[in-house]
C-alpha cells in the first residue's frame, strides 16, 4: 500500500474505475433515493464499499465521507478524512456516456490537501497535492488566459443564468454544461473551459477533490458568496462553487446578486 497520500489516492481510483466497469459490463441495477435524491446502482454500492476497505485500512485513523455510506458524526472528530464520491455523474454513468468519475480526497482541518478525479472510460487522471500544482495524466495544468466575462466559456446549469441571480443583466458567456461536477471543476482547471459555477448548495464529495485541483492550477475557487470552501462540516454542503482564474472571478462575482 503506497505510503505517499496521493499515490494511495491514484491507486483507489484506478481500481474503483475497474470495478465500476465490470459492473457495467454485467448490466445495471437501478434503483432510487428516497426524497427523489437520485439514481442509484449496484456499481455505486460496490465501488464505495471497495474504496472505504482500501483507503481507511491504509489510514485507519482518517475519517470517513461519502455519498453512499451513512453519514455519522464520527467525522467531525477527525483532523483528516477521505471525502469520496463512488461515481460522480450516475445519470450518465447508467445512460452509457463517459463523462462519470471517481472523485477521492483527503481534507485536513477543513482544507483539501490531495485530490483525484479518474474518469475510467476515458483514461483521464486528474491529480494534486496542495501547493504541489495539478496535474492531468502527467501534464501539468493551467487555467485559461480569459478575462472578459463576454468571452468566456462557462460550465453551469441553464438555472443559474435566470436574472434573479444577476446585477443588471445576465452576462453573455457561453454556456456549456456537464454532468459531473468533479469533472467541470477539472475542465476549467484545463484551460478547456474558463469559468464553471453552481448556486445550489453543494455536497462535499462531489466538489472536494476537483475544487483542489482548479485552484492548484491556478484559479480561484470560493462559494457563490466569495467565501473560502471549507470541508468537514456538520452538514457537508457548500453554499454553491465559482471557480476562474482570479481576475474573471472576480468580475463574475461583482455581477452577483448574493441572495
């Protein structure tokens, strides 16, 4: 078992990638949340299962975060813990598209000190330790050059351009959008996107890992608010994400109605 944080992560995404696709390749069973919380399959339950054996008998005093298992109080208790999201994108991951992933992280105090985001179907391995940069299958990331909120392009969800969000008007980016946030957060730490962003209140394990890897390649990453993202809380939600490099974040921000 790798002594180093990050390669104990590299090496749990990669065999939860294999499990998630062995399962795919048997056919889906899926079932639903209650409270209309979303899809659900066998592959989720087995990759989360895998992935809590692996990294907490590694490190058996980190705590423990995850979709897919029962929450318990234990985690407030620990400095560290693993935040984990078995598939991020289950809607497409059940529809036969590519764009689901695995999102591990470790957070410390409240702050995320390694992240990786592995999207099986494609091979692509997003990657960071913190203030050790990000990093996409080796190559080393970095956000785009764009400073004008007209020029850019933008992952986010057609809800959140209603103008009850917006100063004024709603500015004319272009939209674009994927399922799993892990992977927008990654897209825009490319440099393929240039901004992404979400209102809505959002649940740890599907932002903990990208939210290192877009400001380790140079972003800025705050709530909608401009607050810094903490982890570990009670409730481990978000108010929201907007991550860009820091001059357009800083222009988006200034055009926010902060309800």
């Amino acid at each position: 078992m790798p002594e180093n944080d990050l390669d104990l992560l590299i090496d749990a995404a990669r065999q939860a990638g294999e499990i998630a696709l062995h399962h795919k390749a048997k056919g889906l069973n899926v079932e639903h949340k209650p409270d209309d919380a979303g899809p659900v399959t066998q592959a989720d339950y087995a990759v989360d299962n895998a992935l809590r054996d692996m990294l907490t008998t590694a490190r058996p005093d980190f705590g423990w975060l995850s979709e897919e298992t029962q929450d318990t109080p234990e985690r407030l208790e620990k400095d560290r813990l693993f935040i984990v999201d078995p598939i991020d994108g289950t809607r497409s991951f059940i529809a036969g598209e590519t764009t689901w992933a695995h999102s591990l992280s470790i957070a410390e105090n409240g702050v995320i000190t390694q992240g990786v985001v592995y999207l099986p179907e494609m091979d692509l391995l997003y990657s960071s330790s913190i203030t050790h940069g990000a990093h996409c299958n080796g190559e080393q990331l970095s956000v785009s050059e764009i400073l004008e909120i007209d020029d850019a392009r933008v992952l986010a969800t057609k809800p959140n351009m209603d103008p009850i969000h917006w100063r004024d008007t709603v500015p004319g980016f272009a939209r674009s959008h994927r399922p799993s946030l892990a992977y927008r957060l990654c897209l825009v730490a490319q440099g393929r996107y240039d901004a992404m962003l979400t209102f809505r209140p959002s649940w740890e394990w599907d932002i903990a890992a990208g939210t290192l890897i877009l400001s380790e390649a140079g972003a800025t990453v705050t709530d909608r608010h401009g607050a810094a993202l903490r982890f570990n809380n009670r409730v481990p939600q978000t108010a929201g994400v907007l991550g860009a490099s820091r001059e357009l974040h800083t222009k988006i921000a200034r055009q926010l109605v902060y309800t």
